[in-house]
C-alpha cells in the first residue's frame, strides 16, 4: 500500500472513531493557502500571531495558513497537541511538523514546508517629531534611519538634540534604553549610530528642549534651547527682540531644582548692566530656565517726570515769548 493510501486509511479511522479528532478538527481554523513561493517573506524568527502557512506535499487536508497564538503555539488537525514554535525559524517549525504527523501516525514520510505570510510579532513604533508617526513590522534588515524614512523624516525645527530609542531587555521584564544624537547620525558621520532594529522598540523623537523669556522684553514666550553654549542671558533677550525702554538692569533667572519633587526653582540674580558693559561675563541659560527681565518703576517715573518738566519748560518759554511781544 502506497503512503497515501495509508494516510487516508489511518485520517479514516481518526476521523470517524476519535471524538477528540473530531473536536479538534471544530475548533482549529482550516484555510487552504496559496502558498505560492511570491507569498513568503524574508525568513525569520516566529513570534505570537505571526501567521504562517504549512504545506505537506500530497495533503490538502494539511496544508493550511495558522496563527501562532499569545502562548507561541499552533495547533493543527489531528494532532493531539500544540507545537510550540516561538523564536523558531520557517524550516525548523517544518522539522517539527513532520515529527508531530509521524508521531501521530498520521503520514509515514511526509515532506512539509513552511512559510511566513505576516509577521505581526516585531513591531517598530515611531513617535515624536516626526512627519507621519507610524508602527510597522520590522521584516529583513531595518535600521534607525530606515525606520525615520517610514515615518517621513525628522520635523527638524522642532526635534531636540537626541532620538531616544527604547527596547525590550530580554526576558527580564525590563527595558534599555539608548539616546542617539542627532546630527552626527543625519550626516552619517558616525556610522554606528544607524543601529539595527529586530522588532519591539520604540523609537522616539522628544521635542526640543526650551527656555522662557518673560518680562520686559518685545516678545514674551519659549525659546528652543541652542546647540553649544550659545544659550545665555543676552542670547535669549535677542531671541525676544531685546528688551522693551523700561526695564530693570537685574534680571532673575528662575532654575528648577532636580532634586526636589514639588517642582520648586532656585532665583538666581543676574547684573544685566554689567553684562551690557562687559564688566562680568554672560550667564549661562539651561532647559526648562524662566528669565525674567522686570520692568523698571523707578526709571518709567523718572522718565514721566523728565518728560512733564520738559513740557513745563516749554510752555513757560512760550509764554514769555508771547508776553515780550
């Protein structure tokens, strides 16, 4: 008798004298696939609810489309118990596909192959300043670079400094994370920074980083945090426009305190008068700084009395003139 012959002898017997047969057959999902060579993907590793075809030559009956479970398990027809295919590659869940029919008496030789029609275990996330956030299957080889390229690109007037890229520690629960700068990584002039991306990260672009110019000054408002140490005291007035005619010549610089959780701010007293007149160097700003430039009651009055006596004189100088006519 032929092996196929003796499978459909044998898949007779199951079917009409095994009920646990006949339940497993309800409950798994059969879908004939095209398992045509154009619909497999770049082979790697399975993971939960990937979707895989298995194809055994000479039985439709077994050749179907399955979806890898939460638990990393598929179930097929006829076979008492799951196979457990997690972090294995298409050809070695085919070796196991074949053990399983032998074991179960289901086929003498079969030949069994296996291929990848979706992978849905490795996703790439891509948040943050980007053009278009998106999430995809990290499927063959995909860089940082090309998973920037997915989401449009980096929105460079309003990125911070860094990318901060988040994965998966193994199987500790935990996460790494890595911050990745910018620049050099744009102008590949450090190469290994275009890491690698397998499936599970989270690639994140923060916005940039700012300061706070409030006061009087001709335009109030956040400012983006320069590189270098181009972020001082006078930069950011000029980033404001400069200051408006009355205002103190002591500014403040109010500066957050990392170490205390209620969000509390040092006040740190800066001699704009000094730094105008180069008498002491410019004051570094930071990230998250408020400067405030107040306004300057003494001078506006100063200045409102200057003008009223200026007009005072004036008009007594016209009256004389009139009364020497």
């Amino acid at each position: 008798m032929s092996h196929r012959k003796t499978f459909l002898a044998l898949s007779t017997v199951l079917v009409i004298s095994s009920p646990l047969a006949a339940q497993q057959n309800q409950i798994t999902p059969v879908a004939v696939a095209d398992l045509s060579p154009t619909s497999n993907l770049v082979q790697q590793k399975v993971g939960p609810d990937d979707l895989i075809g298995i194809q055994v030559y000479d039985a439709p009956e077994f050749t179907r489309t399955v979806r890898v479970s939460a638990g990393g398990t598929i179930q097929m027809a006829g076979l008492h118990d799951p196979i457990r295919v997690q972090g294995l590659m298409p050809d070695d869940i085919s070796v196991l596909v074949k053990e399983a029919l032998i074991r179960e008496q289901l086929y003498v030789d079969p030949f069994v192959t296996t291929t990848v029609m979706e992978y849905h275990s490795r996703p790439i996330s891509v948040t943050g300043q980007v053009r278009t956030p998106t999430i995809f299957q990290a499927i063959g080889n995909v860089t940082l670079l090309d998973a920037l390229a997915r989401a449009g690109g980096i929105l460079t007037d309003q990125a911070g400094a860094e990318i901060i890229v988040t994965r998966p520690n193994g199987d500790t629960g935990t996460q790494s994370i890595q911050r990745i700068p910018i620049k050099p990584l744009m102008s590949s002039s450090q190469p290994e920074l275009n890491i690698k991306l397998v499936g599970g990260e989270e690639v994140r672009v923060p916005d940039v980083e700012k300061f706070i110019v409030a006061g009087s000054v001709v335009h109030p408002g956040p400012y983006p945090v320069l590189d270098g140490n181009a972020n001082t005291v006078m930069t950011a007035i000029a980033q404001a426009q400069g200051t408006i005619q009355f205002y103190d010549h002591t500014v403040y610089i109010y500066r957050p305190d990392p170490t205390d959780p209620t969000g509390a701010r040092h006040e740190i007293a800066v001699d704009l008068g000094k730094i105008q007149s180069r008498k002491i160097p410019d004051v570094a700003l930071q990230a998250r700084d408020v400067l405030w430039v107040p306004d300057s009651s003494r001078r506006r009055i100063t200045a409102n009395l200057l003008t009223t006596l200026t007009n005072v004189g004036a008009a007594a100088t016209s009256a004389s003139i009139y009364v020497l006519r």
